[in-house]
C-alpha cells in the first residue's frame, strides 16, 4: 500500500496543473518515500532505530495528523488537474 501512496504521490506531481502543486506533490511524495524507506531500513536492520513513525500505523496524533493534512494536500492538487470542457 505504501508503494501505490507513493506512486500515486508522484503520478500527481507529473500531471500536475502548475510547476507549483508539481513540486509540492513530488516533497509530500518525497515524505511519505524517506518514512516508508526508513521503517523498512529499521525493521531489516540496515539502518539505526529513530523516532520516525510508521505512516498511518504507528501511534503518535501529530504525525497522523500531519499524514492527513498531506493526503488532503495531495487530493485537492488532485482535483485542480481536471480540465474543464468549456473554455472562454
């Protein structure tokens, strides 16, 4: 599930509207790499443990929060790329 977040982060930064939700969608797709990558690198040992939380699973309310705030972010950049049908 965390690789379809991702992807999708970045298929939304590619079909973008403006340079501007492209690059704020490729940093939340960033994000949600670097804490999916980091958990997979401390739970296989190749990384030291830190206080990174697993998205969506871990405990924690402000993270949660913050991963929410982010799928929010990422849906209304989502919704601006529809091309409307009549054009003035």
């Amino acid at each position: 599930m965390y690789v379809f977040l991702v992807t999708k982060s970045f298929y939304i930064a590619k079909t973008a509207k403006d340079s501007t939700g492209a690059i704020v969608a490729s940093g939340i797709a960033g994000i949600f790499l670097f804490h999916m990558a980091e958990n997979i690198g401390m739970v296989m040992g190749l990384l030291p443990i830190t206080g990174v939380p697993l998205l969506f699973v871990s405990y924690g309310g402000s993270s949660l929060i913050t991963s929410y705030i982010l799928i929010g972010i990422l849906l209304n950049i989502s919704g601006k790329r529809q091309k409307t049908i009549f054009v003035k």
